[in-house]
C-alpha cells in the first residue's frame, strides 16, 4: 500500500469535516441575523405596547369621575 493511498481515505474525511464546518459557519451567520431582526422587532412592539398603554392610561384618566362608582 502507497503513502497516497492511505492517505487518500484521511483526506476525503478532512474535506467533508471542511465542508461540514463552512455549512454550519454559514448557518450560525444565518441565524445571528435572524436572531438580530428579531430582537429588532421585538423592540419595535414593546415600544409600541408602552405608547399604547400610555394612551390607554391617559383615556381611563379621562373618564368621568361618576363611572368610577358604577
């Protein structure tokens, strides 16, 4: 058996880790993305629940004082 032959098999293996390992690089780029975009949007809508809930306070505050007692 001839040093390229035995080598052969190692290379194969080393090449397909390689492989492995730049999919799974560009998955993990993917998904800090998506996790990004999400906390963005997430921001995005608690920022809007507190203007809305602020209106909403600002709403009950206005109400008549005689409706409290109903």
């Amino acid at each position: 058996m001839t040093t390229t032959s035995i080598l052969d098999p190692v290379a194969e293996r080393i090449e397909l880790l390689l492989a492995k390992y730049e999919a799974l690089v560009q998955t993990n780029r993917l998904l800090t993305e998506e996790i990004e975009a999400v906390r963005k949007e997430r921001d995005s809508l608690q920022s809007r629940l507190k203007a809305a809930r602020a209106r909403v306070d600002d709403l009950i505050e206005r109400l008549p004082a005689n409706r409290e007692a109903s």
